[in-house]
C-alpha cells in the first residue's frame, strides 16, 4: 500500500484529493490547520475506504508548522509515495490595498511550503528511486494577476525545473494549473465570483481524476481541462497589456459578495 500527504486537505481541491485516492486504497496523511475538521475526515475516509487515515495540524505560513511536515515526509521508515503541494489561499485586495504581513504570510505558504515540503519528499523518493508530488499552481500562474499570479508562477517555474533535474530518478514532479473551481477559496478569500461566466467553473473531482492521469502520463504542468487549455493558447497570443486588463476584471471583484 502507499501513502500520500496532502496539504489543505480538508476543503475543496485537497479534499477531492483526499477522497480520490482513498477510494484508490492509498493510505492519507491529512494536513490543514482545523483539527476537529481533520480528524472527522480521516476518520470518514477511514471507515469508507478502509485505507489508514493520519492526521498531522500544521499552519504551513509558520515554521513550527512546516518543519513538523519536513519531518513526517523525511522519515524513512514511514515512506510518503505522493506529496500533493495543495494548501493556498487568496488575500482580500489588490496590490498594495494588502497589508506585508499577509502579502508574507502568502509567500511562505505558497513558496517556501512548496519548496521545502517538495525537496524533503524528493530528497527521500530519489533514494528509493521513485515517487511523486503534485504541486497545486493555477492558471493565474500564466496571466498579471497579482502577487497571487506571481506566486503561482514561481509554482509553476519550481516544478518544472526540478521535474527536470529530477527526470531519471524515478521521481515525476506536476504542476498542477486549475481555473477557476467552486470551493471554499472565494469566499475565504472575500472575492465575488457574480463576473465568472459558469462554463469558466470546473468540478474538483473532475480536475483531480485528470491530474492523477497527467501525473501517471509524465506531464510536469497539467491545465486539467480543454477549455482552459484552448484559453491559455490564447493567452500565448495575447499582449500582455490587454491580458492585464482582461485578467483584472475576471473574478477579482473584493469586499462583501
Ligand atoms: N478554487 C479555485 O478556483 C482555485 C483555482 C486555481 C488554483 N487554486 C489553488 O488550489 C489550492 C486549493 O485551493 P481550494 O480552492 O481548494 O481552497 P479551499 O477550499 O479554501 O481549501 C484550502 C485548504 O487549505 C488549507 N489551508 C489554508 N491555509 C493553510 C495554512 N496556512 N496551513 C495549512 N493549511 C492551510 C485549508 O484548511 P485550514 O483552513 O483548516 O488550514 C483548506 O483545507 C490552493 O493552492 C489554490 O491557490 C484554487
């Protein structure tokens, strides 16, 4: 059997990443900073699935918090298959309507999370000659969306190119590039989401089920859907001046919905 960790499990992408690969029969370790929250979840997926189902309270924007899922993926003797790189989150404002702390707080768990989790699980794979981490980006990462966009697009980057100084080791590393998915993400975040046209909307489970494929199939960026996929041929195409313009307006209205 093998185990998988995913980080922001218990909502939204996480947790259809969760459900997905239990019902596959892989053990979880579930990480996320509401323990009531965690511990109902491993215990459903526990008596649905039958699979073993850990639960590890870690606030990855602190350095308790990722140092103790460095050391749960750095130990050997309980060998973590499958990293998934999924907690994140949106900062209410534009730049500069945010303030540092939050505009840091946001870096650490999108980038410096992403990069020690990803090198403390691939550092273990590499020995074992195989492994997998999947780290969540977004399309934002290919249009001027922000420091948000910024951060995905460092994602984006990251994976890549230890994906290719990897390639060989038997350890597969994606970035995965989702639009725009109905969780908690929004409203956590205080953005409206009236402006976002409904065929824009994909389902998790959906976009999980093919980013476990893309995986399987060696991708080192998945964009899980075709119509996305058709969009960012656009945006290949596009000015980045009218990409500003149109990526501002899509879904980036802040304050009560
Ligand atoms: N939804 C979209 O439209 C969309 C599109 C593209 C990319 N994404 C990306 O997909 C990923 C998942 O987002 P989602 O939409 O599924 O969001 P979500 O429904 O809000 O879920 C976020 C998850 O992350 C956890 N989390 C948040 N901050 C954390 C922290 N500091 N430490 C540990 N866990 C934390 C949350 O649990 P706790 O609050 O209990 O910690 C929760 O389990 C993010 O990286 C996001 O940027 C989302």
């Amino acid at each position: 059997m093998t185990t998988a960790l995913i980080t922001g499990s218990t909502a939204g992408i996480g947790a259809a990443f969760a459900r997905r690969l239990a019902a596959q029969g892989h053990n979880l370790v579930l990480v996320a900073r509401d323990t009531k929250r965690l511990g109902e979840q491993a215990t459903e997926l526990h008596d649905r699935h039958g699979i073993e189902a850990d639960v590890l309270v870690a606030d990855l924007s602190t350095e308790a918090g990722i140092t103790a899922v460095e050391q749960r993926l750095g130990d050997r003797t309980h060998p973590v298959d499958l990293l998934v790189n999924n907690a994140g989150f949106g900062n209410k404002g534009r730049y500069l309507e945010v303030s540092m702390a939050d505009e840091l707080t946001m870096l650490k768990v999108h980038i410096e999370a992403v990069l020690r989790l990803t090198s403390a699980a691939t550092e273990s794979m590499r020995s074992r000659g195989r492994g997998g981490v999947i780290n969540v980006a977004s399309v934002a990462a290919f249009v001027p969306r922000g420091t948000y966009g910024a951060s995905k697009a460092w994602v984006v980057q990251f994976t890549q190119g230890a994906a290719r100084d990897l390639s060989g080791s038997g350890v597969r590393l994606m970035a995965l590039c989702p639009g725009f998915v109905r969780t908690e993400f929004h409203q956590r975040a205080g953005m409206g989401t009236d402006n976002i046209p409904g065929w824009m909307w994909l389902d998790a489970d959906k976009l999980v089920a093919t980013a476990l494929a893309d995986l399987a199939r060696g991708k080192t960026v998945s964009i899980p859907d075709p119509r996305y996929k058709a969009l960012m041929g656009v945006v290949k195409l596009t000015p980045r001046g009218l990409l500003g313009g149109m990526s501002s307006r899509t879904g980036r209205k802040y304050g009560p919905q």
